[in-house]
C-alpha cells in the first residue's frame, strides 16, 4: 500500500490521518508492526485453548472451551491475514480487500461473544441475567449485519456498537452468585478501553494500530488468565448446578 505522503519528522512511521469515511493508509513499518503483534499471538492463543480443553471434566466444559478458543484464535488470526493481504498483496482488488477488513471488524463481535461465554455457562445465574447467554450471539449477528451494510460510514457508531457489546453483557456477569474473577474481568474490560485511544488514533500516533494490537493482546491475555484460575477449576464446579 503506498504512502499518502510525509507527516511526521521521518515519514516511515507514520503517514498523514484518513479523511471522513475513508481507511487510514499506513506505512511499510506500521504495515509490519500491524501483521507481527497478532501473528505471534495464533500460536499462544490455540496452545491455551488446548489447556482448557485439557481441564474440562464435563462435555459443556468442553464445548465452552471450544466456543471461546475458537473465538480467540479466530480474532488473531483473520486479523493477521487481514494486515498480511493489506501489506503485502495489495494489488488485489478493493473490494476483496474491503472483504477482509469487514471479516477484521465482524471476528471482534464474536471475541467479545465468545469471551463472555465461559463466564456465563460455567457461573449459575438467575433466570433474567441466563438470557445473556444467547443474547450476546444476537448482539454478535446485529454487529455483523452492521458491518456488512454499513462498513465505515459512520465509525463513532461502529465504536458505540462496540462498547455496547463489550459492556451490555457484564450486566449479567456481575450478578453471578459467585463473584470470584470479577476483578480480572475489569482489568481487562480498562485495558481494552485504554486501547480504543491508540485504535482511534492513526495518523497522530505512529504505530497506533499496532498499540491498540498489544492493548488487545494484554486485555484477552487477563481476561484467560481468569477464565483458567477461576472457571476450570474443582472449587467453581462445586459451586455450580452443572457440576
Ligand atoms: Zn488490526
């Protein structure tokens, strides 16, 4: 992809800010810096799902494992092939690109999904806060129908989806009987918040979508470090019906 032209004082890092409804070109470095800091993470990401797997004592156990892992290796993967083809393939059409881009924006409604997903099939919950569990993949569906009809016309939209997705279903979560975790699941829920300043901040900030790339990385890698300690565990099982 070509730069749009010098903007900061070495113009490799960095290229000037997208203009209303259009997509932030970056440079060759920020292209690689983009690609590398998911690519690393395919790997990690489908080694912890196996862990999980290897923890779970029941077959729900087993296919909430499977849900969220494929949640988390698919964010880091699409978004790899999304950089990787923005990089290095660029000849390919526009709107096979925009393809992937929109694949880039829709994998992050089903992570969110799927993130939440351990939380509320391995907690009990009382009836209103249980419709959460299938009304996060309705949220996920409505998000995509969003982003394959109106993809990048209207972005502060796209960001309120997002934190509405990302924060609707911990209405529930924070009801569980038991609480243990809650407080990773907000380190992580800040982290991500942190990171939507990078996200939004191409073209003012050299490597910004890279940053926002490593916010995302430390949030999901909270967010499993309590699913591990607290929801695959002997005590979380005994204190579930589902045990
Ligand atoms: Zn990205």
């Amino acid at each position: 992809m070509k730069a749009t032209g010098c903007w900061c004082v070495c113009c490799r890092f960095m290229n000037k800010p997208a203009s209303a409804n259009r997509r932030y070109q970056p440079t060759c470095h920020e292209h690689a810096a983009n690609c590398y800091t998911h690519a690393l993470l395919v790997v990690p990401a489908a080694l912890g799902v196996v862990l999980l797997q290897r923890l779970s004592h029941t077959g729900w156990e087993r296919l909430t494992a499977c849900v969220y892992g494929l949640g988390l290796c698919a964010l880091f993967l699409v978004s790899t092939v999304f950089h990787f083809i923005t990089w290095k393939m660029s000849h390919l059409s526009r709107s096979l690109e925009q393809c992937f881009h929109m694949c880039d924006r829709v994998v992050i409604y089903f992570f969110i999904a799927a993130s939440y997903t351990p939380w509320l099939n391995l907690r009990d919950l009382d009836p209103p806060a249980a419709c959460m569990r299938w009304l996060v993949w309705l949220m996920a569906a409505a998000g995509s129908f969003y982003v394959f009809n109106y993809h990048e016309k209207y972005k502060l939209v796209e960001l309120v989806f997002y934190l509405t997705m990302g924060f609707f279903p911990a209405s529930a979560v924070m009801f569980m009987n038991n609480t243990e975790g809650l407080w990773e699941l907000l380190y992580g829920g800040c982290i991500y918040c942190t990171g939507i300043i990078f996200f939004k901040s191409d073209g003012v900030i050299p490597f910004a979508h890279a940053i926002w790339h490593v916010f995302v990385a430390l949030a999901a890698a909270v967010h499993y470090y309590a699913i591990w300690k607290y929801l695959y565990t002997p005590a979380n099982r005994r204190h579930t019906c589902r045990a």
